[in-house]
C-alpha cells in the first residue's frame, strides 16, 4: 500500500461504506467528462484549432498546436495522472490494476510481434501499465523475470516459447490473451465481496460479486469480436477453439460450435449487453460493417455500466468512471489527429464511442 494510501477498517478489509468518499470525488470529476454532445461539437468546429479549442474550455489540457505524438504524451499523462488519482484513495487496489493491467499485455504483444517480425516496435508501447515497458523487454530479452508480475512472466515466457516453436506471432498472442483474462479473474477475486450491499433490488444478477460479472463480459465480448474476425478471415473451428479465451460467462466451447451453426451467436446474446453487437456482428461475418460492430461492442459495455452508476457503495462507480475516461481519451485522440489530418469528420463520427455521462 503506497504511503499517501488512505487507511480503511484496521482489519484491512473494505466494506461497501467505504466507497462513500471516493463516490464524493468521482461526483465531482465527472463535470469534466466529456459527454457526447460536446464531442460532437468538436467534430463539427471544423478545425483542428477550434476543436483543441473548444477541449480546453471544457477543462482538458490545451493541445493546440501540438503535433500528434505531443497529443499523445499529453492524453497519456491525463490517463496516469486519473490512474494515480484514483488509486491512492479507492479502498482496493486491485480495481485500478485491472485497467493497468491491459497495457502491460499490450506492451508484452507488442515484444513478441516484434521479435516475430524482426523489428523494433518500442513506438507501440504503453506506460500506463504496472511495469515500465524497457524493464519488460529487458526481461523478455534476458529471459529473467524476476521483477514482472508472475503471472505475466510466465505468460509471457510461454508466448516466446510458442513462437520459436511455431514462427506464428498470432499463436504467441493467445497465450498472452488467455493469460490476460485469466490474471485479471484472479484480481477481481481479490476485490472484496463484502465491498457491495445487496444490489438484488437494481440489478437481480447482483448475487455474484460485480468485479466478477464485469471481467466475464469483457471476455465474452473479446470472444465475441474473435468469432467474427475469425469467420472473416475464412478461418475453421479448430483455429477458432483455439483463438477463444475460456471461463467467460458464456461457454467458449459453445460460442465456437453456435458461430459455425445455423442459428448463429445471436441467440447467446439475446438479454444481455451485447444483444445489438451480435446481431451486428452476424451482419459483419456476411460482410457488413466491421466499424459499427467494433463500436457497438463498446457501446454496449458503456451502457451497462452508466446503468449502474448510481451504486455509490461499491466497485460500480470508479469502474464505471475509469472505462468513460478512457473512452474520452480515445475519441479525443481520434478526433484532434483526424482532423489534424485532414479526415472527413463524416468518417470520424462513425467510430465515435458513445460516452453515457
């Protein structure tokens, strides 16, 4: 626990009472979202100028006349600075790990596709993870893991394993995939059930503990995204069983067998968040649009969770707050460097992320 960590119940186990400050905070930061009104605004400024313009009347740093990789260092140190923010007073730690815990997989990607292709892809990584990305490829290439994260060590000597016995960078990334997901369950397990009152009467799904429900559909909207991109690409279901990552809260086994089927994924979506990104999806395997897919997988993560932004006594809120920054985050990027570029704003709404404020 870091020095300035504020200290909770002396037996070290937060209850759900003691989300209550960090719900006062979140309340307050929040007028500096960006809703989706505002981003629309920006799209339609006209310029790259007033776009950077109209972001810093709405309290984000100026980036006017700034270059894309001046953007991007100035989006990254927003992110770490919310990270950190967050952090040291969320009563457990292990949530902001879990967003971490991304960008160091990320950065663990982009070594092993860089050794697969031969070249420096140092350009690709992220410092928003837990492990400083020249530490990590000094690890990778010394093969000493010492001081990386067990889990990721380990997944990470098997993913190099992996290519050297197959020459295919895409093998290596399902063993980091799978490694991913099944260290981020191993963190939301941590994150204390008693952290949440009964929330049966908002959300009857309520029984299991939310960390654990959010993890699980996030892997079965990476599964989901797999299956088509699979279907594709012209792939089989042995490839597919393959590229799936298990224990989500739909079978990867059955997602696998249903994409090959008749009756198609659509069925095992129906009532849940992602219903509108598998009927969108099964349109993107016939070769519609691969972008509304894309962003209505994200869209629908979105929504559930705006749904459950008022529980202020538990996980649901900062969750909830972290996934909208970062959403921001990214459709600022997209839409300063776009226009910047010169891109048609037409072309940059129809990836624009709804933010849900």
């Amino acid at each position: 626990m870091a020095d300035n960590k504020i200290a909770y119940s002396p037996e070290g186990n937060p209850t759900y009472k003691d989300y209550m400050f960090l719900a006062s905070m979140i309340r307050v930061r929040a007028r500096d979202m960006l809703t989706f009104e505002r981003l629309e605004q920006m799209l339609q400024s006209g310029s790259f100028e007033a776009a950077a313009r109209l972001l810093a009347e709405a309290g984000w740093p100026n980036m006017q006349g700034m270059n894309p990789e001046k953007i991007d260092v100035t989006l990254a140190e927003r992110r770490e600075r919310i990270f950190h923010e967050i952090g040291s007073v969320i009563p457990e730690d292990e949530i902001v790990e879990i967003f971490r815990l991304k960008y160091d997989y990320h950065n663990a990607k982009s070594i092993v596709k860089g050794e697969g292709a031969g070249v420096s892809t140092a350009a690709l990584f992220s410092k928003a993870g837990r492990v400083e990305p020249r530490k990590l490829l000094e690890a990778y290439e010394d093969d000493d893991f010492r001081f990386v994260p067990p889990a990721l060590g380990k997944a990470m000597t098997e993913a190099k394993a992996v290519l050297a016995r197959t020459e295919n960078p895409q093998l290596a990334d399902f063993v980091l995939d799978k490694a991913y997901f099944a260290e981020m369950l191993e963190l939301a397990e941590v994150v204390c059930p008693n952290a949440e009152p009964p929330h049966w009467l908002l959300d009857p799904e309520a029984q299991d503990p939310f960390m654990i429900r959010y993890r699980n559909m996030l892997v079965d909207c990476a599964n989901l995204r797999t299956c088509v991109r699979c279907v594709r690409m012209g792939k089989d279901l042995e490839f597919l069983r393959q590229a799936l990552v298990p224990d989500g809260g739909i079978s990867a086994e059955y997602m696998a067998q249903s994409t090959f089927s008749a009756d198609g994924l659509v069925p095992l979506f129906t009532a849940t968040c992602l219903q509108e990104a598998a009927v969108l999806g099964a349109a993107a395997m016939k070769g519609g649009s691969m972008t509304r897919f894309e962003k209505e997988c994200e869209d629908g993560m979105l929504r559930y969770l705006a749904n459950l932004r008022m529980m202020y006594f538990g996980p649901e809120l900062p969750v909830w707050y972290l996934t909208v920054e970062e959403t921001n985050i990214v459709d600022v990027r997209m839409i300063l460097t776009g226009l910047q570029a010169g891109i048609d704003p037409q072309r940059l709404r129809e990836r624009l992320r709804e933010t849900y404020v």
